[in-house]
C-alpha cells in the first residue's frame, strides 16, 4: 500500500508544447526509445520519422527493382516481428500473403496504431488534444507536425538555435565557449547534441547538403574558438592527419614544416578527424587538470616558513617604539632610562 501511494505521488513530465513541459527532443527521444523494445531499432526508428519504404508507389510485379526493394523491406519487416514472437513470424514468413504489397501496408498500419496509443500517454494539454484531432490515420506524419505545430520547427527558432550553435554555444555567464578550466568532454558532448539535433530535424533527402550539421563545420568551429592552451592538441592532431594524408597518396618527400594556409583555411580534406580532434582535447584537459591538482596537494604540503608575531609596537610607521614596562616612548624595558622595576609592566 505504501508502495503505491509513493507511485502515484511522483508526477510524469509530459509534452504539452510549452517550455514548462517535455521537450520535442525528449518525446523524440521517448517515442523511439519505446519503440526500440517492441520493434527494434531501425524499423521503430524509420516508423516515428515516416522514413520506411513507400509501398504505394511499388510495382513489384512490373519492375525488378521495385521487387528487390520489396523483397529487402519484407525481410526488415520479419525481423521486426521477430522481436515480439519469432514462431509466429515464421509462419507468416512462409505465407504468400506475407508478401503483398497489401498485407505489408496493413502490417505497418498496425504498428503506428502501437505508436500511436505511446505518444498519447507522453501528450497533455494542447498537445493530448491536437493528437487526437489528427487521429491515428495521420501517425505518418504525427513527428513532423508535432515538429511544427509546437515552435521548434518554426524557422526563426531553428535559425537561432543554428547561430548559437555556430558560435560554440558560449556560456551564458561568461560568454567564453571555453570557459577556463571548463570540463571538455562534457563541453564537447554538449556540441555533439546540438549537431545530432539539428540533423535529425533535416529532413532526409537534404542531409547531405546540410553545411551546418556536418562533422567537418563542427572540427573547424572548435579549432577557431580554442583557447591557447589546446594549440599543442590541435598541432598533433593536424600533423597526425597531414602525415597520414601524404603518405596514402605516397607523397612523403613533401612532408615539411611549412605550412600550405591556403589548404589550411579552406579545404575540408585538411582537416583533422573529429574523433582524434576530441580524443586528444580530452586528454590534454585531463592532463592539465592532473598537474592543477598535484600543485595544489605540494601547496598544501608546503605552506611556507612560520612567522613570528611581534607585539608591542607598531611596525612599520611613524610612531616611536614604547616601552612596555614603564609605557613611555622611545625605549625598550630593560634601557639605562626606564623607570619600571623588573616586575613591572
């Protein structure tokens, strides 16, 4: 009993299309998540975002490679069913009906009613209604209105997110995209996010294209916004990848210590791999981090020489020195003439 009611007291975040609630890329996140456990994850993944075969347009009869391209989106699909109960998958493997075009769109439909009734537990408000105006027949195209619908694929949100991306999204206290002694993996991390979303928001046919998400925009955007203590990092990874670059083309009599800029600045194929780029970063900061910590354990260990105090008088400054067994000044206790006995103070 106690069980339950702690449960029920734990309230569920959910996406309602304010900034109060869920965020798109966490329901984003949930909805495949879901998915994943019943239908695997490249059919959960390409039934959310409406990037499966299309089997309206196939004539698997008429041309071979609508029909190898059937025959490859049936063999996806048996898999998937697999995940749930691979004895009846099998039956339905070997079944004629298994391979139409009619019972495949069915099948599909089946499961979006599946994705469907998940996306209604994780939606309140607005966002619960709007799902319900569009009904379970529109779950094609759910993602992408959700998308639109609730301000994250309105074109001003996403060109603001894309600046703040390109300038390295810098800290709101400070400014700096790299604050000093800033963790960078977890800074790193952080732009990689941002890449992954921008790109998942690119509809698909325009990834390629897409400047902005691509992995080399992401290289020379963290190379340009560094701090001077990484120029031995990067100067590793450049001459790692300059090295390799020459030698697969049997170039190795060029390798010199001069610099071609031109190529430098402007050419991608120049650019050192991120995964080494991020890699060397890391291990330089953790590095640094080290060498902080065992100057500050020798600070402690060594605190410097001791200090007497000394009392009485002022040190330095104007005033005379006074004595501290008759009170007057000028001279010290003990002088030919103080007055004060040898008890006195």
């Amino acid at each position: 009993m106690v069980r339950e009611e702690k449960e029920t007291t734990v309230e569920k975040v959910l996406f309602s299309g304010k900034e109060s609630g869920l965020s798109f890329e966490k329901l984003d996140e949930k909805m495949q998540s879901w998915g994943r456990k019943k239908f695997g994850d490249k059919y959960a993944r390409e039934l959310w975002r409406n990037e499966l075969l299309e089997l309206k347009t196939l004539a698997p009869q008429n041309d071979e490679l609508h029909m190898f391209a059937f025959n490859m989106h049936c063999a996806e699909v048996y898999d998937m069913l697999c995940e749930d109960n691979a004895r009846q998958a099998d039956g339905l493997f070997y079944s004629d009906r298994f391979w139409t075009v009619e019972w495949q769109t069915e099948c599909r439909q089946r499961q979006r009613e599946k994705l469907f009734c998940h996306l209604e537990s994780l939606c309140s408000e607005e966002a619960a209604r709007q799902v319900q105006k569009q009904g379970v027949r529109r779950m094609n195209e759910m993602r992408s209105f959700l998308f639109q619908r609730f301000g994250a694929g309105q074109p001003e949100v996403l060109e603001k997110r894309v600046r703040h991306y390109l300038e390295g999204m810098p800290d709101e206290k400070t400014g700096m995209v790299f604050p000093p002694r800033c963790n960078m993996e977890d800074k790193l991390n952080e732009l990689e996010r941002e890449r992954e979303f921008l790109l998942d928001m690119c509809p698909k046919d325009k990834r390629e294209d897409y400047d902005d998400g691509k992995e080399t925009t992401l290289t020379r955007m963290i190379i340009r916004k560094l701090p001077k203590e990484y120029d031995a990092a990067v100067k590793a990874v450049r001459d790692l990848h300059r090295f390799r670059t020459y030698g697969k083309n049997g170039e190795i009599g060029k390798i010199t210590n001069f610099e071609d800029n031109t190529r430098r600045n402007y050419e991608t194929e120049w650019l050192p791999v991120y995964s080494e780029l991020r890699t060397e970063l890391i291990s330089e900061f953790n590095l640094m981090k080290r060498r902080r910590d065992e100057e500050a354990l020798l600070n402690r260990k060594s605190p410097g020489h001791p200090t007497l105090a000394l009392q009485g008088f002022e040190q330095p400054g104007p005033k005379p020195l006074t004595c501290y067994g008759c009170g007057q000044p000028g001279h010290r206790k003990g002088d030919a003439c103080c007055t004060a006995g040898p008890r006195d103070v």
